[in-house]
C-alpha cells in the first residue's frame, strides 16, 4: 500500500504473534530499543487460535516486569489488527513512535552509551 510510517520502526515478522517471547521482548529493550510493540492479529481470528491472546499474556508480563525495575511500561505495548489494515498498521506506528519520543530515550540505552 506504500503507507508512509517512520523509519526508526524496525518489522520483525514472525508466523504468529503467539511466536514472541517474553525474552524477545526484554532482550529488544536490553539491547536499546526505546521501545518495542507487538502487532497482531484481531482477537478471535488468530489463525492459530490462541497465538495473539498468548502475546497479549507475554506483553502484560512484561509491562510489570519493566515497572518493577523502574521503566516505563508504556515502553512496550500490543495492538491486534487485521491484515487489511494497513493503514491503521502506519497509525499506530506513528503514534507509538510519539510516545516513545515523549518518553525520551530508554535509560537502559543512554546507560550503554555512558559506558
């Protein structure tokens, strides 16, 4: 559809949201992400029928897991779409690029450059 999001998003495609582990999530802040979202299919049409609602799961852990050492949560988010909806897809990227700028960069990364 040649949507226009920002550059900064880098697309990790997996066969099933239910694919992506809690350590995909934390290794991705670990290693300077500002932020990560997963991107998955609308609930109730996983085609592998559970595999987004095991990502939403994953996504939660991991929201409480930031929060407990003192990041934000909000650095890391889920949002069910459809395939079809690619220009909802460029939305939310855009939108969650803003967050994050509005965050600022993570402390785990301005920790890494310190050192």
């Amino acid at each position: 559809m040649r949507l226009n999001y920002p550059s900064n998003i880098k697309i990790i495609n997996v066969p099933c949201t239910g694919r992506v582990d809690i350590l995909h999530l934390l290794k991705a802040i670990e290693d300077g992400a500002d932020g990560v979202y997963v991107a998955g299919c609308l609930e109730g049409d996983c085609h592998y029928l559970t595999g987004n609602l095991k990502a939403k799961k994953r996504v939660a852990y991991v929201k409480k897991v930031l929060e407990g050492i003192g990041l934000e949560p909000e650095r890391v988010e889920m949002f069910n779409l459809s395939a079809a909806q690619g220009a909802r897809f460029a939305e939310i990227a855009r939108e969650f690029t803003q967050r994050i700028e509005e965050l600022g960069p993570s402390p785990v990364r301005s920790g890494e450059k310190a050192a």
